[in-house]
C-alpha cells in the first residue's frame, strides 16, 4: 500500500481510519524527507504499536528492504519475563525450525546480562497443538 503525503495528511485528521490501516499493514518504510511528517502526523498511532517506519534513502534498493522486512520477525518482552515468537511455518522443514529456534535463542540469550542463566524454560507448539518442554 503506498500512502502519499496528501492521504498522510487525511489519515491525520482521522484517527479511527488511520488505526484502522495501521493495524493491517505489518510493516512501513519511508522517505527520509517524509519522517519527521510521519513522526508529526502519525505517530500517536504508529508509536505505541511498534510501527514507526524504517527510513529508506533515495538511492536504495527497496526490493532488498522489503525483502529483508518480511523475513523479519519482531520480539518484544517489555516488562514481562515470557514472550512468544514464531520461528517457522507448517511447509517448512524440521532442520529449518530447528536452526530458527537456535537462531531466537542466541539472539534472546545476548541480550541477556546472564544470558541462558535468565531462561528458566523454552516451550514450542503449533498453531493448534500442544505445547512441549524443550
């Protein structure tokens, strides 16, 4: 979807409207020239959802930004000592999930001040199964 200045201006002035295409969209990339606009219009909306756009200079490649976008994956703990994050979906294969797994808890676990000490249990389930104690 691509909003140009004139529809950023509209959804300012909308707040409902505005939540309502925030909410679906997972993802924004913006001009450098148009953040502060952003920042200005919508940020209210796009801040407390974690969607403030990531800034793309001109002379980007924005197929490479939006690739790397989507194979993205956000986590967030704030100030709760769980959190879920998805590591694959049901077409890939087991090493696949496996390595995503492996991949998150490295991640999780450098930024740790205890790193794997802080973990006291790691838990993997589908969409619709059960969960099971790794």
């Amino acid at each position: 979807m691509l909003i140009t200045p004139e529809e950023l201006g509209d959804l300012s002035n909308d707040k409902r409207r505005a939540r309502k295409v925030v909410d679906g969209i997972d993802y924004f990339v913006a001009e450098i020239s148009m953040m502060a606009d952003i920042g200005k219009l919508l940020g209210v909306v796009l801040g407390p959802r974690g969607k403030m756009p990531r800034p793309v200079p001109p002379t980007a490649d924005i197929a490479r930004i939006i690739d790397g976008l989507r194979n993205l994956v956000v986590l967030r703990s704030r100030d709760r000592p769980t959190f879920h994050v998805p590591i694959g979906t049901v077409a890939m294969e087991q090493e696949q999930l496996v390595e995503n797994l492996e991949t998150v808890l490295k991640r999780v676990e450098s930024h740790l001040d205890r790193g794997d000490q802080n973990i006291a249990s790691v838990w993997v389930k589908t969409t619709m199964g059960k969960a099971v104690r790794i």
